[in-house]
C-alpha cells in the first residue's frame, strides 16, 4: 500500500457516477478523502466539486465530476479514474490484454448506466422527472423489455465463458462496477430484475460474491455508503418498473 | 512504424463510432483492413461485424462495435481502442499525465457524441426517428440551447488555455477526435452551429487545422470516408435544428 491519500469528489449526496470509484478505493482499503462529504467548514460540500470544476489551474479542468485528485494529478471521467487507479490499488492484472478487457467491459457498464439514467430524464437533464414522465414512461418499456436483458445477457455470457464470478477471471474492479449497476437496476426496476434473475444465475452469484468481500461488507454498512435515492443515476419509480 | 496490420470492424455504411479509430489509423498512415467494407466474397460486409459479436472464442466478446484485432488482441469500445492505439501510432506524448488528460477528454467527447445521437433517438433505438419525432423535437431544443454550448465553452477553454488548436498541446488523437464531433454536429445542427461560431474561434481553428493535414486530407477525399447520413450518430433533420 502506498502512502499516498486520494482526494475523491463527488455530489455529496448521491451514489451517481461516483459509486464506481467508491467502491474500488473501499475495496482496496485504500487512504482517500472523499472530500464533498466533509462539513463546509472544513473544505466540504458541493462547493468542494464546484471549485474543481471551475478551476483552470494549471492542468486540465473536468468537464464534470467524478474527480480523483493523486499527488498532482487530477483527472476526471469515471473509466478513465478507474484505469488510472485499479493498477496502483492491485485491482487488476498486470498484462496489457486483462487491462483492455477491463477497461472495455467498464465503458460498457457505464453505457448501460448511462441507459438507465436516461430512462428517467430522456428529454434533458435540466427538468424535473415529472416534467418529462410522458416520454420517461415510453422509453422505460423499451429499455424494460430489450435493453436491460441484451446488457444483462452480453454479461452473464462472459460470466460463463469464465466459469465463475469474476468478469476477468480473476477479482476486478469490473467486478465491483458489475455489482454497483446490477445494485443500481434491482433498486430501480425491482419487478423486472425479479421477472429476470432465473435466467442470469452467473449475474446472480457475482453479485453476492462482491457483497460477501468484507471490505465491501463493512462499507455498505456503512454510513460512508449513502442510500440510493431519487436524485441518483439510478431511481426508483414504480411506474417505469413493468411487472 | 511497425509491421503488424490492424483489422477494424465497423458497420460499413456509417461513420458512426467506428470514425473515430479509422481518422487515428489515417491520420497516422497506419496499415489496416477495414473490414466490412471488402465485399462480402472476400469476408467483408456487415456479417464480418456480425461475425465478430458472436465470436465468444479465446478472448471477451464485443457488445458491439467497432473493434480492433491487432494481433491475437480483439478490443471494443472507441476510448479503449484509442487509448491502446495511441501510443503505437505515435497520437499521445508518452507520459502517464498526458494519456490521463487524452483519455478525459476522449469520454467527454464520446458523452456529447452520445447525446448528439439520442437527440433522434430519445425513446429507443429500436425504433425509427419517424416513431419517436414528438420527442426529438423536444430534446433538440435543450440539446441545442444547453448542451451543445455547454460542452464547446467546455473545449474552447481548454484551447484556450493551450493557446492553440491541441487538447493536449501538441497534436494528439483527441484532436481528431474533436473534429469528428464538430464536423457531425455542423452537419446535423447547421444553423445552430453557424449561430454559434462567432463565440467559438478557438475551436474553428482546431477544425480546420486538423483537415489541413496532409493525410487528412487525402482520407476526406478518398472514398474510405463514408459521407454523413441518415444512419449514423450526426443525422440532419432540419426540424431538430433551432434557427
């Protein structure tokens, strides 16, 4: 372990694209900051993420958070903290092959979180859910019926080329992004992952492993862990749930 | 410049995602095949995409494309294939700062590019744009009067502070990147983008820098570059283009 402490930020209260980054520095142990999360008075807050985001500086500014500060370093964009980070934390292999296979399999969960987001606001991110539940409604069918089984399915198919758990083969951060959306989906469409979860017994399985490592177990227990809850990426409205 | 041949797989009548990997391999004079685009008797066509989504054999299968084959290595996901790429191709500095910063940039412009395409698409991909009109003409109008400023104030900052017409600095595949989104968006939202130059002069210049490269150049010329569509990510229809 080294000794260098991550500053993470990230809206203070929402699990959000951030999760997937959580979820890894809790898994590895390691010493991080999640900074936003602090009191105001001592340099927390949303505030704390609007100052990166407007900051010049001298590097990069993001676009958006999830950020992870290293040292000097800071960067943005959630696969690409991962990428960053899962080598320094032993989060996976060292060949160059796994880490493509990793980073691939990471941006296709973030697509279909992305789906999933979009589910609730498809107009725009700036009304209200009840400002565009006509269209939300429409496009919660589809993504019902044809996205979360074709995502689901591509997954439980790699689960069993792997004949275990692990999407690499081996313990991964793609394993803890897996658990974090296949969390997100049974949140938000509790029926139809029920109406699914016969037919993804790999899924099913890899989930309870990640929430069995004990780490992982005494985060969410938790209160560093926050609650899913209506202003997230994933959000629970029983009408967008078809039975 | 090595000797291995890349083999690039893509839907072969669109631009696409795929544009991004095949502008990299131009810009570079790499050696590749595009497959789909042989005839079919010679193993091309759509069926060479298909062909590679159902191949679960050694390594991970795609969830869809494009992907690169560079030896026994088979990779998807446009960032991830760009981030692998880059380095062979001499289209990133070699230090770990820079190819964090390239790749932070590459999902930013892969996320407006996302956007860009559920403007047509905003209730499901498996529906026509003709099915789905009502609301595209309702997203198109905050993605036109939020999003798309907000992402190129975004990028017209970062040259800002570069000075010049790279992302990065120096010329880097984020660059061609960020033509392929600008010339999309120009096709698809002309009169938004015409309304919106005069703010972007940092941003014009890049774009027109980069067709000013020699292999560049000749590529736009050539008949590899498919023409822009009413298949692929950017489609023009006038009604989604605010005046």
């Amino acid at each position: 372990m080294t000794e260098v402490t991550y500053e993470f930020y990230y809206w203070p209260s929402i699990q959000g694209r951030g999760e997937f980054v959580r979820l890894a520095l809790e898994d590895a142990g390691a010493p991080y900051k999640d900074v936003a999360r602090l009191p105001e008075q001592e340099g927390g807050g949303s505030k704390a993420v609007v100052r990166m985001l407007s900051e010049a500086g001298s590097g990069l500014p993001p676009f958006a958070p999830p950020i992870l500060k290293c040292g000097a370093l800071v960067m943005a964009q959630t696969a690409n903290i991962l990428a960053f980070v899962a080598p320094r934390l032993g989060l996976v292999p060292d060949d160059e092959a796994s880490r493509v296979a990793a980073n691939q399999l990471q941006l296709t969960l973030a697509d279909l979180a992305d789906e999933a987001h979009d589910v609730h606001h498809p107009i725009s991110v700036s009304l209200y859910y009840e400002d565009q539940k006509t269209e939300a409604l429409r496009r919660a069918g589809h993504f019902v019926k044809e996205r979360i089984p074709k995502y689901l399915g591509y997954f439980e198919r790699v689960l069993e080329s792997r004949h275990g758990p692990h999407l690499l083969g081996v313990h991964s951060y793609v394993d803890l992004s897996l658990f974090q959306v296949l969390s997100g989906l049974h949140y938000a469409f509790p029926k139809s992952m029920a109406a699914l979860e016969s037919r993804l017994p790999m899924l099913g399985a890899a989930r309870v492993s990640v929430a069995a490592r004990p780490r992982i177990r005494a985060y969410l227990a938790s209160n560093r862990r926050l609650a899913f809850n209506q202003h997230g990426l994933f959000r629970h409205y029983p009408e967008l749930d078809a039975s």
